[in-house]
C-alpha cells in the first residue's frame, strides 16, 4: 500500500514536504486532483498519481496549468474537494481561469497549490505568488514548516467551503523540499461523484452576471479578513516591545534568530500564515506597543507594504522596516545566518558574526554544472542540426526542459527563452524582425503545454520558420511524468488516449513535416538540411525516447563502445560533450559504464576510430 | 538539546539522499529532532546535490555558510567546494576517490591536488577523516553503497545523538531489500576505517 494511504492516525513518519502536503489534502478527503508537472512541487502530484492507481483517489497529468485549474473547478462545481497543484509560473498559465473562478466561486472545496522557488533553483523567474490573492482577491495560506503544510491542506478545504471560493496555498521550495517529522491524522472516506445543478446566471460569466458576481466576490473578501482576523494561522509569540512580523519559512529563521541572540524577552513576533486578506485589526493591535518593527519576508514587500499602510490608517508613527540597504534583500531566499544578522543589526543586539573558514587559498575547485545525460538523444540532435546549419547565421530560441542544458559550450544551442512554449511564438517574432535563419527547439511534453498556439500564429502569419520538436517520449526534465504523446500502456496503465505529434502538426498544416531519428547522424543531417532551405514553416519532429527513462522502463539495449587506437585525436567527437567521455594521457577515452551506445560519437568520427566494445 | 548541524555534498547518483533519509529515519526512531532539506531536480543530470540535517532544537532545515559542524563529502573536490559551510571547529568526512567534473575530462579546469586538498582542510578545520570510501563501498559488493561507507564513518565519529544499532536497524527495514546486506557490510567497513583514519 501508498506509505501516504497508511490509516494510522497518531503514527509519527519522515515526510518530504510534498509528501506531507498529498497526505495533507488525503486526510482533507480530497477527491479530484490535476496537475501539469514543475519543481518544486512535482511530487505532490506525483503521489496523487501513485495513489490514484490504488485508491479512488481520482488524479490527472493536465495538458497544462490552466486546464488543470478548469478541471479542477468544473469538479468543485460539481460538488468534489478538488487540488490544482502547479509551480508558481504555472499560476500564470493558469491565471486567466483563476481571475474568474474568483467570480463564479465552488461548491464544495478547492485548493489550488502554487509552489514558489525563491533563489531559482529550477526556475526562470522568482515572482511572489502572494500577490495573485491581491489579484484574484482569493485567501492566501503559508505553511511555515513540513508538519503546517499538512495541516495547512484540511483547514484550507474548509475555509474554502465557508467561504465557497478557492484558497490559494503558497509554499517555496523549502517548504516543498524539507523533510520532518510528521504525525498521521485519520483519512475520512472521499465524496467521489458529484452532480451539477444548472444555474447560468450565476455561472455563466457574462458581463451582466459577472457585475453581480464581482459584487458577491467583494463580500467574500470582507468575510475572509473577518476569518483571517481572528485565524489560528496568524499568531503572536512573546510580549516584548521589538516587534517581528514574517511567514513562511523566515519564521523559522526568526525564532532560531532570538534563541541564538537569548532576546525572546524583548521581542513580539507576529507569524503571519493567512496572508491575504491581511489581518489589518491585529497587525494594528500588534504594533500598538511596539518600539520599532521589522517585517521578515523573502521576495517582494508585500507584508511591509500593508503593514506600513495599516499603521498609517491607524495614526501609528513607529518605525517599520523590512526590504532595503542593510536589510533584507528581495533578491533570493533567506538563510538563518542573514536573519539573525538583520534582526542584530536593526535593533542594537551585539552579535559577532560566524567564522566560515577563510577559503582565499583553495584552488578553484572545476565547475560540475548539470548536463544532459550520456546518450541524451537531444545531444543527437542538436549536432545534426549544427551540420545543417553550418555557414549560416542562425537564432535558436528554445524552450523549457532538459535540453535547455544545451545553452552550456560547447553545443551553445540555445539563444532566448522567456517560459513555456514561448520557442514557437518568439520564433515567428524573430523570422520577421530579421533575415536570419530561425530555428527554435521544443520538447514534447512543452509542445503539448503551450506550444501549439505559436505554431498555429506561424503558419496563419507566414512566418518562415524551423520548428525541432524534441520527441523524446516523457516529461524528462521533472522526473518522467507522462503528457498527452505517451504510450501509457508501456507503464501499465489503461484508459489512456494517445496523440500522435506528427498528426497533430500535419492537421494544424504545417506545409513541411519531416520526422528523424537521432541517432542516424547523416540522414537526420540531411532531412534538417532540407527543412531549413524550405521557405515558410517546416517542423522536424526528432524522435528518439529519453535514455534515461527507458533504462528505468528496462528498454535500454545498447553496448558500449570505445575509442580504438585509430584515434588521431581530432577530438571531433567531443564537440558533442558527451559525459561518457574523458581524456586520460593525452587520449580520448569513454566510460563503459556511462556509454549507452547511441553511437552518436561513431559515427561523427572521421576516423572511424570509434567501436563497439569487443564482448570478452 | 543540543543543536547539530550536518552538510552532506555528493555529485548526481551517489546516494546522497537515500543517506540522509536513513538518517533521518534512524532520527525518528531515537526520537531525535531533525529537519533536513535538499537541493534536487538536476540530480540525475550530474550536477552537485547537497543536503543539509539539523538535529536537535532548530526550527531551520537549512545550514548557513561557516555553520556546519559536521561536513560529509562523497566526492573529494566537492568537499573543498563546500569548505565555505565549515568553521574552524567544523569536522569533515571525506571520500577520497574523484568523480571527474566532466569539464575536466575534456580539458578544462584542473582538478585539485588530493593531498594539498587533505591539507587545506586539516589547515582550516578541528579534524579531518579521509579515505576511499568507493574502495570500500566496491569491497562491500556494490560501488553504490558508497553512502553507506560514509555514514558508517559519520556515526563512528559519534558527532551525532544517533548509535550504529539505530542506523542499521533503518538500513535494514528501510532501504531495498537486494541490498541490505551489501549496505549493512558497507556501514561497518566505514565504522572502522573512521576508526582507523581519526
Ligand atoms: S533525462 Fe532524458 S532528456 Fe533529460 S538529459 Fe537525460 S536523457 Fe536527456
């Protein structure tokens, strides 16, 4: 059985964040849950869709964030706890369904999860979610540790049916990626078939019905600062006259902080986990006797902003700080050692800092930057498509996935990217703004995300135009999550249907459609040679399945080879920069145990120096 | 309780994770507060994973540069890359058999010298525990038990409120059956070659 499907209430298990929060939304007796994949909150869903196959715990992998979201609400509508679970960029995809589903409202509960990645570690962009609940004017909650986020999920289900509109629940990757211990609660059985009952004129947001639904909305927000007013998640520590106000994992920071600098007697600390309506009457309480006040928050001002403005509205003068020069930056996420060192330096706390050893003197250690894997087939790729192009002045915009890693030298494959799917409609950008040649780069999974829109403006628009789509059969870059191209059959799973992108491309009449493999160096060479010198839009379709999923689907068949004493040490074959490769003694060498046997370098070897190795 | 506080540094595939979920686990069974965090994601892709563990009263799950008290390094030049975690009272565990960054193996950058390493960490830090741990790990039956090696090491030190017996009891109701005797074997090789080495 699913670890998070135990019914053991009162256990005590090691839980990842995401962990916690799935086990959070199954103790909530959530039925109907979707996703479209993104770290850091790729293994919420990921759970949801383990335990869907053993529960009726119903799940789904959406084409995207925004149809996640509108299966989502159109199941709350029909009266199921519903989860839409997405990164922060997501919501943006998502956002248009978002605003108005503020509108319409839910019938029964509906969460949507945005998981922010404050310092980018897998991200584009490190936008404040926090501010989509000002947006949409939806309750926004923050869990401050592993064991809140659970308990986040079940409380943000009920306050959705008080107020019959969606919450917002707001992590960041520390939240998300952090592990502790948590205590099981009980599962209560899940309500897993609805019925809608028809009522167009106030779900049919037509401008008539919107004006009075924008009006309901507007009592829905009055009556979530009443709740977030009084709200267990909004909490006061200590009785001192320094006042703290933070959320989210600072607050953590801020309570090791006053341990570390022995000032719990002189500080108040106000942990804000509703954030938005923002509680003004008890922020203003809060700041009453307050000397000076610091608000602690990673990303924008957003707490300072209101805090600020309330003790304005309240006549209060004290002294409220938060983002700025000596303090704290909205650049990045926070750590322990910057929080304590602010709240030092803000309220006159002697403090000397850690020693981190003196590391003037060590040799720079050699970069280990990710890259794509030994016989990662969009290597294949992206050297087919450089032989094509060879002489020619090219931009390459490309997309969101693991070949993004081909920006590093020496493939250099990459030259603008601004979000998913954003290679096809920049791509039409550049092909007329220029008379360089355009050649954008896409996966599969990001094909089916957001991709079409711009292959569809490409063709109606005449663009002229290279459109690779990287087919390598999965999601990689998140961890393998099927999309709508895949063969579920292959991970046992019915009921699935499939898309087939060369239909889909050739349906849309795409006036030039050509398929490679790989792998087979000169004929895929060839065929892009081709579809570059077409005039108008022309879409290669390079198909070859991610290596690494097929050895975990046990499909990876091919043997090693080596670098034969042919070898005039051209180095050609490590334009490809290939893992598997390394020189030892002045000679290329590869690694039987990392060669996957593409045969990619054989083939690029003018020597042919390059063989398979020889069976004992 | 006492706070501690534990970086682990490894290169995509080593096992760091599965480390620190034993730890973590053997935690709970003691019933020793932890938080742990990680970096992960590009894992597989070969780039550096990094988990930090706060055992004790902490409410942080992560470790702020020079505040380490303990350093594991799976791989030795990412054990000098992380030096900026560690004070001078700060303990470090190293393997010292090298996973070449694949910018050397094609020319570029140069990889530290193993033993100026070993000395620029003993310079700097209270004490430094070094030796092959992938030897050890291929000793035990699999170079994947390397983590295995390093733990056994660490637990020796007795750095941490955890015993042997806490940790072995969670190698071997927790991690893959297939491998459980490899993994127990691996621990004890590294147990004594911390040992040895101190
Ligand atoms: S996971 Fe798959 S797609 Fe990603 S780099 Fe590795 S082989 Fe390539």
């Amino acid at each position: 059985m699913h670890k998070l499907l135990t019914d053991r209430a009162g256990e005590k298990m090691l839980l990842l964040g995401n962990e916690a929060i799935a086990r959070g939304a199954v103790e909530a007796g959530v039925a109907f849950t979707s996703t479209y994949p993104g770290t850091p909150s790729s293994e919420i869903s990921l759970n949801f869709f383990q335990m869907s196959q053993e529960s009726d715990l119903y799940f789904q992998y959406s084409t995207n964030e925004k149809v996640a979201l509108e299966v989502a609400a159109a199941a709350a509508n029909a009266g199921l706890r519903s989860m839409a679970v997405m990164k922060h960029v997501g919501m943006n995809v998502a956002a248009d369904a978002l605003m108005t589903l503020a509108y319409v409202g839910v019938k029964a509960g509906m969460v949507v999860l945005t998981a922010d990645d404050p310092y980018m570690f897998s991200s584009q962009n490190e936008q404040d979610n926090r501010f989509y609940g000002k947006l949409s004017g939806l309750p926004v909650l923050e869990p401050s540790t592993v064991e809140e986020a659970k308990a986040l999920v079940p409380y943000a289900f009920e306050l959705s049916e008080k107020l019959k509109e969606p919450v917002i629940l707001r992590t960041t990757t520390r939240i998300n990626h952090s592990t502790a211990v948590v205590t099981l609660d009980s599962i209560p059985p899940r309500v897993t078939k609805g019925t809608f009952k028809k009522d167009p004129f106030n779900l049919v947001t037509v401008p008539a019905v919107s004006r009075k639904l924008h009006a309901k909305l507007l009592e829905h927000i009055k009556e979530a600062k009443a709740l977030s007013e009084t709200s267990p998640l909004n909490f006061i520590e200590g009785e001192g006259a320094w006042g703290i106000v933070c959320n989210g994992v600072s607050f953590a920071y801020v309570k090791d902080a006053i341990k570390d600098l022995d000032v719990a007697e002189k500080t108040k600390v106000l942990r804000i986990g509703f954030s938005h309506p923002m509680p003004e009457a008890l922020i203003q309480q809060f700041l009453k006797n307050c000397q000076k006040v610091l608000i602690v928050e990673e990303g924008e001002p957003y707490m300072e902003e209101a805090v600020k403005a309330f003790a304005q509205q309240d006549g209060n003068t004290v002294e409220i700080r938060g983002k700025g020069e000596g303090l704290f930056s909205r650049l990045y996420e926070f750590d322990p050692q910057t929080v304590r060192e602010c709240i030092a330096a803000y309220f006159g706390i002697p403090y000397t800092k850690p020693v981190p050893v003196d590391v003037s003197d060590v040799p720079e250690v050699p970069a280990r930057p990710p890259t794509l894997c030994a016989g990662c087939s969009h290597r294949a790729t992206y050297h087919a498509v450089k032989k094509a192009v060879e002489g020619m002045d090219t931009i390459y915009p490309t997309d969101i996935g693991c070949y993004t890693l081909g920006v590093l030298p020496p493939l250099s494959m990459a030259d603008f990217l601004l979000c998913m799917g954003s290679s096809t409609g920049t791509a039409g950008g550049f092909s007329k703004a220029t008379d360089q040649k355009v050649i954008s780069f896409i996966g599969d999974s990001t094909f089916f995300h957001s991709g079409i829109p711009g292959l569809i403006n490409a063709i109606f628009n005449n663009h002229d135009l290279t459109l690779v789509i990287l087919d390598n059969g999965t999601t990689a870059m998140t961890g393998h999550q099927p999309h709508p191209g895949v063969d579920m059959s292959r991970l046992h799973l019915e009921g699935y249907g499939r898309l087939s992108i060369e239909n889909v491309v050739k349906g849309l009449g795409v006036p030039f459609v050509t398929k490679i493999k790989p792998y087979k160096v000169k004929k895929s060479i060839e065929a892009i040679r081709e579809a570059v010198q077409f005039k108008g839009v022309s879409v290669v379709i390079s198909e070859e399945m991610c290596v690494l999923y097929a050895k975990s689907l046990g499909l990876a068949k091919g043997k090693p080879f080596r670098v034969t004493d042919k070898c005039k040490n051209h180095r050609e074959c490590l334009s490809i920069a290939c893992p598997a490769f390394f020189i030892w003694d002045g000679k290329v060498n590869i690694d039987p145990d990392l060669c996957t046997g593409c045969a990619v370098c054989a083939q690029i070897c003018p020597e042919n120096a390059i063989l398979p190795v020889k069976k004992p | 309780m006492k706070t501690t506080r534990v970086i682990i540094v490894a290169v995509g595939g080593q096992g760091n994770l599965l480390a620190s979920k034993v730890l973590g686990e053997a935690a709970l069974l003691a019933d020793v507060p932890v938080r742990m965090s990680e970096i992960h994601g590009m894992a597989q892709r070969g780039g550096v994973v990094e988990s930090a563990m706060v055992f004790g009263d902490a409410q942080s799950s992560i470790i702020s540069n020079g505040e380490a008290d303990v350093l594991v390094g799976f791989e030795p030049s990412e054990s000098l890359r992380a030096l900026n975690k560690c004070n001078a009272k700060t303990l470090v565990i190293t393997n010292l058999s090298p996973l070449m960054p694949f910018t050397v193996n094609i020319g570029n950058g140069v990889y530290p010298d193993l033993d100026r390493l070993q000395e620029l960490i003993r310079e700097k830090t209270a004490k430094l525990i070094a030796f092959n741990a992938s030897a050890l790990a291929k000793e035990a039956g699999s170079i994947m038990a390397v983590n295995m090696v390093l733990l056994g090491a660490l637990i020796q030190t007795g750095t941490l409120p955890l015993s042997a017996d806490h940790v072995k009891e969670v190698i071997r109701t927790k991690t893959k059956k297939a491998f459980t005797t490899i993994n127990l074997k691996a621990f004890d090789l590294g147990f004594s070659a911390a040992r040895q080495h101190a």
